[in-house]
C-alpha cells in the first residue's frame, strides 16, 4: 500500500533508456504514453540507443526525430551505412551523426531541459564513463559505438565503446535524481521464455491497421512490384552481411523472414549476427543484474525477439509496440491513474 501510495503522490519521472538497436524505437512510444498521461519526465539516463532518444528528447527535438526514422525504408537505412577498413569497426555512423547534428546542433549536455547522463564503456581502463556535460554527440556517439561494428571514440587515453558493453540500463545515475517522484526504466533487450515478433505482441486492432500515410500508399502504388523484389534484395544482404558469401543464397524469400528457433539454429550466420546476438544475451544478463541491484518503480520490458538490432526500418510499429507495452506497465503499477484518450 506505502509503494502504490508513494508511486501515486505525484507526476516527476526519472527515465531509464536501455540499449538494444533498433529496439530502441521503443523509447519514443514510452515516452509518448508517459507525456499522454500527463507525468512530467524531469531527468534521462540512457545507454547507446537510449542515449540517442533520451539525447534527442531532452534537446526538444523527438517530434523531428520521429518523424525520420518512420520514413525509413530498407534502402534508406542501407544508404546511412558507411563501410570503413579500420581495425577497430566495420562502420564510421558519420552518416547517422551528421543527421543527428541537423537535428540539434552542437549543443552541451549541460544546456540541455533536463539534466541528461550517457553511458559509455572505456576499454583502455575498463569501466564505466558517464557524460553529464560537455557535447551531447559525442557522448552518444562514444555511448552507440557496438565493439567491433561502429568504431570507437577516442577522448584524450579514453577509448570509448557502447555502455551496454557494462551497463545497458542505467539506473544508478536516476536514483539520485531526487526531484523526481519515481523511476521509470525500459529494457529493451529483455528475455522471453519463448521467442516472440512484434506482430503478436502488438494489440489486434493495431497489428492489422496500414499505419501508412495516403502519400506513402500513393508512392507504393505507383512504384508496383518491382519494389518488393528490390526490399527482399536488400532484407537478405542484411541478413547476410559479413557473410562467406553464402548468407542470401535466394531461397526461401518471405519465409526467410519468420524463423523458426530450429532454423535459426542451422542457418549460416554472418559475422554482423554473431558479434550483435552476443551483444544482445550480454547486455540481457547485466540488465537483470541492475534491475536486481536498483529495483525501478515501473518496469517496462520490451523482448529482444521482436526484431533484430539492425532492424532501423520498423520505426513506426516498434514505437507502437513500445506505447502499448507503456500503457500496460503503468496500468499495472498505478490502477489509480487513468488511461490517456488513445488515437
């Protein structure tokens, strides 16, 4: 009764932003629900993709953000990457930073609305690093960069990588935030008994509505079939990148799509799917370590099954999912406070 009493007793929210690629877009929902309910998010700690929403979100700029990454295709998120031969990682992510960069300029972390902290990992001395101040994109540069995917960031003898590499939910730097009334944090690398997608955890009257716009049905229509060879094209080179050169070897097509737990387990991965799934089991052990260590008032829990890391172009349904998972979350923890008006 006290918990339910203190989780009621006002509206200040202290927001955790878990890591986990594409996942991540969950985030944005989370933060729609929390602002649709009329709760007040007062401070943000967020690690790799969370350090990208949170750090975009406290600059004012989501709307903006949002509206992007819900246009992306499978060629537009092609297009964003930017092959480099250094030892040190396969991709630069200038391409993504430089559209960051329109989006919020150079601003400091401590000029920002809210006090923001990102997480990175420094492999030189072998802990954690928490930006609070100093350039926002650097610090969520240094705090997205996966070892061995994106190369690092050098910062004086720093050799900064993904904080997820040590903490992919950062709660301790939220339990000091004393202004806020409590802790909400989203793990989206969270573990399912049985593998789940996206589509069954999506509410019906969602999973089958065409969340397109009429411009973008117009511009598919137009376009005709030749579109869906090109998407599968390209779907099965992301399957197989870094492959031996057997990771699309044009069978299968849509199947391909939907695995299953038997096929995945005997298909031939790519270096990109074995260097991101180890990541992903990784940061899921820790992240039940610190929920363990910092209990969070309200937990939400986003499957690391629904979609793979690199899956940028599902912007639009996995913000949906990470509303709806949201709404459920703060049903469950605070019966008291009504649900917002949903479109």
């Amino acid at each position: 009764m006290n918990e339910l009493a203190h989780l009621n007793s006002g509206n200040k929210v202290a927001l955790v932003l878990g890591s986990g690629g594409a996942r991540g877009y969950a985030h944005i929902g989370v933060i729609e629900a929390l602002e649709a309910r009329g709760f007040e998010i007062v401070a943000v700690s967020g690690c790799s993709m969370g350090a990208v929403i949170g750090g975009i979100y406290a600059a004012g700029k989501l709307p903006e953000y949002r509206d992007w990454v819900c246009q992306l295709d499978y060629l537009d998120v092609l297009k964003l990457v930017d092959v480099t031969w250094s030892p040190m990682g396969a991709m630069r992510a200038s391409k993504v930073m430089s559209k960051l960069e329109a989006l919020v300029g150079d601003i400091l972390i401590e000029d920002l609305a809210i006090p923001v902290t990102t997480v990175a990992t420094d492999l030189v001395r072998q802990r954690e690093v928490w930006f609070q101040s100093g350039p926002l994109l650097q610090a969520i540069r240094a705090s997205m960069a996966v070892p061995g995917v994106i190369t690092p960031v050098h910062l004086g003898e720093q050799v900064l990588v993904d904080g997820g590499l040590l903490n992919p939910l950062p709660i301790m730097p939220m339990v000091a935030a004393h202004q806020a009334d409590f802790v909400v944090a989203v793990n989206v690398t969270a573990h399912s008994p049985l593998p789940v997608t996206l589509e069954e955890l999506l509410p019906k009257e969602e999973e089958t509505a065409d969340s397109r716009t009429q411009s973008e049905i117009d511009r598919d229509q137009r376009m005709g079939s030749w579109i869906g060879d090109v998407r599968a094209a390209t779907q099965k080179l992301w399957a197989g990148l870094g492959a031996n050169g057997d990771g699309a070897n044009g069978e299968g097509d849509d199947e391909e799509l939907e695995e299953t737990t038997e096929a995945r387990g005997k298909r031939e991965w790519s270096k990109l799917d074995m260097i991101l799934e180890s990541f992903d089991i990784t940061q899921a052990a820790l992240a039940k370590y610190k929920v363990a260590g910092y209990p969070p008032d309200v937990l939400i829990e986003i499957p690391k099954t629904v979609c793979s890391t690199y899956e940028f172009y599902r912007g639009r349904d996995l913000i949906r999912l990470g509303r709806h998972l949201a709404d459920e979350a703060l049903e469950r923890r605070m019966p008291s406070i009504a649900s917002d008006a949903t479109e």
